[in-house]
C-alpha cells in the first residue's frame, strides 16, 4: 500500500507548520478520523482495532464520558479558584481508591505537570534535589522532568542532580533477584550521588516500567528499594500514568501490585479517557509547607469540566467491572500469545499484567539478544491488517499491547490471529 497524494501532501504541511520535532508512527503513517470503543476507522473508512491505547481506557468516546464533558461544558467551566461541587466530590472519590495515608490530591493537566508539581514538592519537603530514575524512563516534557526522561536520549541535558540505575529486566534476571539487585542498583547511586554532595530526595518509577520495556514481575519486588529511599531520607514517588485505573487487573493502582503505600502517585493518561485531567496525590505532611509559603494555582487543572470527565471515568471502570474485565481479557490473550510463543522461539518472552502486554523478540533464546527488526517488522504488518500496537525497551524489540479495558475476548481472539500471522509473514519473508 502507497501513501495516498493527499496523505502526502498533510504530511508535509504537517511538517511545515509544526515543526521538526513531531514523530508520526508507521512506515505508512495512519490517518484517523473517527472511533468508538476498541475500534479506529481512517479516513477511507477502514477499520483499525486499536491494541495501544491507554488514553482512551474506557473505550473511545464512551458515551457516558462524552455525555458528562458535554452536559457540564454547557453548564459552566472556569478555572478553578471558584468553589465548585465537582472538583471536591471528584477528589474524595479519587482518593478513596488509594491507601488512606495518601490524604491529598492536586489537579494538573498533563502527566508532566503531575511529575514537576510532585519533584518541587518533593524537594521543598526533604530540602533535597537528587533523584534516581530508570535508565529509559519516561516522566514527562518541562524542564524539570526531561531531566527525569532519559528515554529522550543524549540531546536532553541531565544535571548531577539525576542519577540513573537499571531498570529490572523480567527476562534476564531471575525473578527472585529482581527486588535486591534494584535495591542495591539504588544504594549504589545514592552513595555516588553522596560523594558528590547532593542528597536523594526522589526514587521515582513508573510502577510498570513501560519505557524500560514492561517489567511486572514478581509484583512485590519493588519493595526493598522503596524501604531503602526511605531509610536514606527520601522520598518514593509512583507515576502511575501508565498502570493506573485498573489497567494491571490485579489492582486499580500498579504500587498496590508490589503491595506498596507510595509518598506520593501521580497519574494522568487514562484519567478523563483523553479530557486533558492529570493529578498527584500524596502524604498531607509533605505539602504543608509547601502549600502555606509557595500556593498553588493551575488554570485548567481539574476544572469542572475536567472532574466531571474524571468521575464518568471512575463510574464506567466500576459499573462496567474494566478492573475484572482486565484480568479475564488480559489472561486470556496472554495464554494465547504464550500458546503462539510454543511455536516461534523468536518470542523469548511474554509478560504483562492485565491489559498491558510485552512480547519480547529476540534472535535466539539461548542468547535473548534483542531483536528489533523483527518487533518493526511486526507493529507494521499488523497496521497493514488493521490491529495497532507499538515497540519498546532498550533494544526496541519489546511489543507492547495495551488495548481499552472495554476489550472482549472475540477482539483478543482477533488479535492473536493476527499476531500469529505477523510472526508467520516475518519468517517467510526472512526478517
Ligand atoms: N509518566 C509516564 C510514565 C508516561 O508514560 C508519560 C507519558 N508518556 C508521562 C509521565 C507524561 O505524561 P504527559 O504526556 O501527559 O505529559
């Protein structure tokens, strides 16, 4: 399939007038114009099953989070220094999902803001400034959290303030290592970052470690490395924006997997099923001071509009049960993609909780390097047969599947048909 004349010349005014740092995925990039559920369909009315996004968790345009956006925009919205029903009703709802040590939480727009409001309280509270992340972690876009983003690679500049550790790796260490080798990964970078007089005030990490190429398991392993953060004075943060809202099954929240009562969460993405709504909830304490001497104002963060997109979010994964929707669905197509790993050894590894799923490519097991070609070569021939997901990890060669949580067992069945036949095509075709 050519790129169409049209789509050729959008592209171009695209790059025109946005500039040369957009990214569009796909040898053939996908022009979408409508969707509904799990559902995309392009402009030429071909329908694409979307196995990659957790923005639109519900569903896309679920009816009841488009109902509760339209009502309430027709009704008022305003910042958000005016008293308003919602915004509390919301944020007591919220909160009464988490641990109740987490006693606060504050609206933002994006999963950025959640992560620099997060690192600047963070930092007045322990009048600290390091921080240890990931070595492919992703939190965000301002100033502050690029620095937290080392995904973004050697162009975003990283002060002496951040330091990095590994990531866990499902597939490389055993399971019962991975709790202690993160926490000793940590110890060492907290001495390194103490020999150079600057003090850990932050261990954040996204429950999930999506970036770092989806790493689940054992749940429970975290915790070593949380006691120690804390131990040395700091605090742990944990950016949910992509476990968070019942995606894992096992719990709404990723830190409840690891069985965890984090100082602080924060989360956007799937939280008004793509209403811009982002927050940070954390242990009241560590805001006091901060919320005396320095306040806080975000024009848009949670706005009427905004909690009313975000408790329509919360009402569909309840009454919908998304949570144990998660568990059977995910189960499910994790069984078969293990059943499709029986007969390719390219698959050195599935893993995943719930609805979020990594199939790792390598080019032998014996080795488990990593094989990207083999995952660019998948993502594209399931878009060339309407089922979109995407690749990830330090070797770019990890698949990850993170459809709606509104996904039924005929659409998984779906996409294993056409998974299967993306390996088959790969091998036939010598990849
Ligand atoms: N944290 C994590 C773990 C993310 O995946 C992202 C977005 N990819 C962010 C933070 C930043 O969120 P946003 O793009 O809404 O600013």
């Amino acid at each position: 399939e050519a790129l169409s004349p049209a789509d050729r010349a959008l592209i171009d005014r695209r790059a025109k007038a946005l500039g040369p740092a957009y990214r569009l995925f796909y040898d053939q990039p996908l022009h979408i114009t409508r969707s509904e559920g799990v559902w995309l369909w392009d402009k030429d009315g071909r329908r694409y099953l979307d196995a990659y996004n957790n923005v639109a968790s519900v569903g896309h345009c679920h009816p009841r989070v488009v109902e509760a956006i339209t009502q309430q925009l027709g009704v008022l919205n305003t910042h958000t220094r005016y008293l308003h029903e919602n915004v509390v009703t919301y944020a007591e709802r919220l909160l009464a999902t988490m641990p109740d040590a987490l006693g606060h939480v504050m609206f933002t727009c994006t999963g950025s803001e959640a992560n620099d409001i997060a690192l600047r309280i963070a930092r007045s509270y322990t009048r600290r400034e390091g921080v240890i992340v990931t070595r492919l972690a992703y939190h965000g876009l301002t100033e502050a959290v690029a620095e937290l983003s080392p995904s973004l690679g050697e162009f975003t500049p990283r002060s002496p303030r951040i330091r990095l550790i590994d990531a866990p790796d499902t597939l490389r260490i055993p399971e019962a290592q991975q709790g202690a080798k993160l926490a000793a990964d940590l110890a060492q970078a907290i001495a390194e970052m103490r020999a150079d007089g600057i003090e850990p005030a932050v261990f954040i990490v996204d429950t999930i470690f999506s970036s770092d190429g989806l790493h689940p398991d054992p749940a429970g392993f975290l915790q070593p490395a949380v006691d120690l953060i804390r131990a040395e004075g700091g605090l742990f943060i944990a950016d949910e924006v992509q476990p968070g809202f019942a995606r894992t099954g096992d719990a709404f929240w990723g830190f409840q997997r690891h069985g965890l009562v984090p100082d602080m969460v924060t989360m956007g993405k799937p939280m008004g099923n793509g209403f811009p709504l982002s927050g940070t909830a954390m242990r009241p304490e560590l805001v006091q001071e901060f919320g005396e001497k320095a306040r806080y104002f975000n024009t848009f963060g949670g706005n009427p509009v905004a909690a009313a997109a975000g408790m329509a979010v919360l009402d569909v994964i309840a009454d919908e049960g998304l949570q144990d929707n998660a568990t059977a669905v995910g189960g499910f197509l994790k069984s078969g993609l293990q059943d499709i790993a029986t007969r390719y050894p390219e698959i050195g590894h599935v893993r995943g909780a719930g609805l979020f799923l990594a199939v790792e490519c390598v080019t032998a097991r014996e080795t488990n390097a990593p094989d990207a070609a083999r995952a660019k070569f998948v993502v594209n021939h399931l878009r060339q047969n309407g089922v979109l997901i995407s690749a990830t990890g330090p070797g770019a060669n990890v698949l990850k599947i993170r459809p709606p949580l509104v996904l039924q067992q005929a659409e998984a069945t779906l996409f294993l048909d056409a998974a299967e036949a993306a390996f088959a095509a790969a091998r036939a075709e010598g990849v």
